[in-house]
C-alpha cells in the first residue's frame, strides 16, 4: 500500500481509494499514476471523497470513449 501512497502524495498507506487507470497505463516497478480516482479517507487526499455514482459515471465515460469507433 505503500507504493500507492506514494503514487498520489498520501501522507500514509493507501486506503479506501478507487482508482480508473487508461489504456496506456503501464504496470512496472510502481503503480502507474491513475486517470481519475476518489477515497474514503478521513482528510488530506488531493481527490474528491467517494461518490458512487460520481465514480461510476467518470469509469463509464472512460469505457465509452476507449470503445468508440
């Protein structure tokens, strides 16, 4: 979890996050950095708390574009 908190400047492991990564995302030594995410954290995350629907709609709009002609 470490390598996670890292990728996106956490002060602490890693928790409670949800992560879209784009089609050239590529996994190596570290995580690669995420297309869009949120979290479940108490504070300090430089992303918006988890909105379900919200995330939802952001990983489908990112399916959609990815498959369109």
């Amino acid at each position: 979890m470490q390598r996670y908190a890292r990728r996106l400047s956490l002060s602490r492991d890693a928790w409670d996050v949800y992560l879209v990564y784009g089609r050239g995302s590529r996994w190596e030594d570290e995580p690669p950095k995420p297309d869009f995410w949120m979290h479940q954290l108490a504070s300090g995350a430089p992303a918006p708390q988890l909105d379900g629907e919200q995330f939802a709609d952001e990983a489908i709009a990112r399916l959609e574009r990815r498959t369109s002609p």
